[in-house]
C-alpha cells in the first residue's frame, strides 16, 4: 500500500525539519570548519570543542524536551525549534569572536533537539494512523537529515571556494535556506496533532540488562562525531577540489536518505546487540579509508559507507529497547541510551582535535575514532537478547 497524497506531503515537511535540525544546524559545519579555521587562526581542538558544545546544548535540549511536550504541542515545539536554528545559523555569519560563535552553537544544539525530537514525534503518531506505511514515514523523516547534507554540500563549498573569509556567507546562507525549509514545513504540517503529552504509565530500565549496548553505542557516539567534524578538513589538507568536496559530501547525504531502508530487515529480525556490533564496524572501516588512502575511490566509498550506515545505528538501539523492553519502559531505556550517545558525542570533537594538535595530525585523530567504533563494535556484540516482555 503506498502513501496517500496527503501523507506524502505531511512526511516530506517532516523531512524538512530535520533537514534543518541535523543536516544544516550540526553537519554542515564540517564544509565551514576549513574556512574559519583558517581565517580565525583555531587549533583543531579548538575546532573541535566548537562541535562539542553544539552537542552538550543538544543533549540540554533532549533533556528538556519532556517537560515541554508536557505543556505545549509537538509541531509548536517542531517549528519553534527550526526556526530558532534558521536564526541562529544567520547569526553565526554575522560574528568572528570566538566566545559568540560558542554560545550560538550552544543555543543551535538546544534548538535542533526541540525540532527533530518533536518532530520524531509528529512522525511516529503519523506512521501510526490506520492505512499508513508507517516504515515509509519514518524512513522519509529520518532521511530528511540527509536532504540537508546534500544541499548544504551543494551550498556551502561554492560560497567559500573564493577565499577563507567568506565562510560568513555560507552560514548566512545555510540559515535563509532553513528558513525557506520551515516554512515548507509549516504548511505541509498543518494538519498534524499531537496535544500535549499527559503522564503515562512509565516503569523504570534494568540499565544492567543493557549495559553492553549501552556501552557500545557510547563508543559510537565518541567515534562517528570525530569524522563527521573533521573529514571534510582532512579532505582539503589532502588536495581535494571544492568541486570534489561538494560531490563527497553530497553523496554521503544520499547514504543517509537510503539508509533507513537498507538496515530496515536487519533491525527487524535480530533482537541482541548484533545490528550495532555489525554498524559500528562499518563505520570503524569507513572512518579508516581515508586515513589510509587519499586516492579518491577510497574516499568516495568512505562517504557513501559511512552515509548509508550512520544514522541506522542510532535506530538500532531504539529497535533494542523495543525489542527487550515492555513499553512502560521503552521511554527510559530511549533517555538512558540518548544519554549514553551524547556523553561519547560531547567528548568526541575535542578528543579528535587534541590527537590531531599533536603529531600525525587528523589521520592520527581520525585513525583513533576508527579504534574507538570497533571497539564499539566489540562490545556491542556481547549484548545479548533477553526474554519477551510479559514472557
């Protein structure tokens, strides 16, 4: 049964909103990082704590996220957020003090976590109405971050290709086109409800019962963020043309639409810690590639994998918790893994950039992120299925 016209409309504006809150608001930084690196005069730790604190706002943002779905409704909350995004990614343009340019990806973090958890939200009441295709929906959502790699990539490098001061034009940019994206949201979202959140029945997680998925999603969190801040960067230290860097970064993000339907089987049918075990050595390879070749069909393979496989692993946990927990429990085991994620994610990009200051440079740094995925990978894998809720 395929998607009513109706349904297509509402989940392509979903899409939007997390094209904006993931794509523009958090990755598009990578193809700005080389400019204002090299205008601003930044050490790669420096550079790299820029990316941290973007996501310590993010986890500030999920965290409060309950109690605003509590008081307000989703698609406010949904559209507030990207639009709050759009603002702060123009503002990003309009400074060069390095402790303004902190705080704006502070707030950019917290306000990517209110649009694209509220949207999740819109988009799974939406894939649960009668009649609809509901892995249809939330691929579409959650492809829509990739939508906003690929045109930020389409964007970004032209603007700055003329000179390293003109990073300023990209994010302005990049927060007019965020713009444009919420609007279309707003429109295609109109007919969306989800009222405020009353309590429900909640019952707590047994972290131990996860605690080797737990783990292992941790070390994803501390890997994937150190490529996805720093690649691009390592792209040009190696030679690579605006015009490759663009068609890279374009084709990554077209990993990240097919993405949700290549592993789609895999989450269904295995209820251990083997899906993230098997994502997170992909990864580990993916990071590697470039670190060991700069030849561009190592590169171009690189993307493509780690594009296609990133985000899926963050839907493996979630198929983790529904597949081992009753779903009084399912809210608790999403925060504890949320929380496990970003703990790995805030220390990442410094991480990354501190190995790099020192000598090997971003393919030390990056080389180590691979070790960090597999062993991720590792320890996902002695996560083990537990008995059927109500067994």
């Amino acid at each position: 049964m395929s998607l009513s016209p109706a349904v297509w409309r509402a989940a392509l504006a979903l899409a939007l909103a997390a094209a904006v809150a993931l794509g523009a608001a958090r990755f598009s930084y990578a193809l700005l990082l080389p400019p204002m690196r090299a205008d601003l005069g930044w050490s790669y730790f420096f550079a790299g704590a820029m990316n941290t604190v973007n996501a310590s706002g993010y986890l500030l943002g999920a965290l409060w996220l309950p109690s605003l779905l509590r008081r307000f409704d989703a698609r406010a909350v949904m559209l507030w957020g990207g639009g709050g995004c759009a603002l702060l990614l123009m503002l990003h343009g309009a400074v060069r003090d390095d402790a303004a340019l902190l705080v704006l990806r502070l707030a950019s973090g917290v306000c990517s976590a209110a649009s694209f958890v509220a949207g999740g939200v819109l988009a799974a009441r939406l894939a649960g109405q009668a009649g609809v295709r509901g892995g249809q929906v939330l691929g579409l959502y959650y492809g829509g971050v990739g939508l906003g790699i690929v045109l930020s990539a389409l964007i970004v490098p032209p603007l700055v290709a003329t000179g390293v001061a003109r990073w300023s034009l990209g994010w302005v940019a990049l927060g007019g086109l965020s713009l444009l994206a919420g609007l279309g949201t707003a429109l295609g979202t109109r007919s969306l409800v989800a009222p405020p959140l009353a309590g429900a029945a909640r019952e707590p997680l047994r972290l131990r019962d996860f605690g080797w998925g737990l783990a292992g999603y941790g070390m994803f969190g501390l890997g994937y963020i150190g490529y996805m801040t720093f690649i691009v960067t390592l792209l040009r230290e190696q030679g690579m043309s605006s015009a490759g860097i663009t068609a890279f970064y374009a084709l990554l993000g077209l990993g990240v639409v097919a993405s949700s339907w290549l592993w789609a089987g895999l989450l269904q049918r295995h209820r251990d810690g083997w899906p993230l075990a098997l994502l997170n050595a992909l990864l580990a390879l993916a990071t590697l590639l470039p670190v060991l070749s700069s030849h561009p069909l190592a590169v171009f393979v690189s993307g493509a994998l780690f594009g296609s496989v990133f985000l899926s692993v963050v839907a493996s946990t979630t198929a983790l918790v529904r597949h081992n927990a009753s779903p009084a429990a399912w809210p608790a085991g999403i925060a504890a893994f949320t929380i496990a994620f970003a703990a790995g994610q805030i220390v990442g990009p410094s991480l990354t950039g501190a190995i790099a200051d020192g000598a090997g440079g971003l393919q030390r740094g990056l080389a180590i992120s691979a070790g960090v995925l597999a062993l991720g990978a590792v320890l996902a894998r002695w996560q083990r299925a537990l008995p059927r809720p109500g067994a």
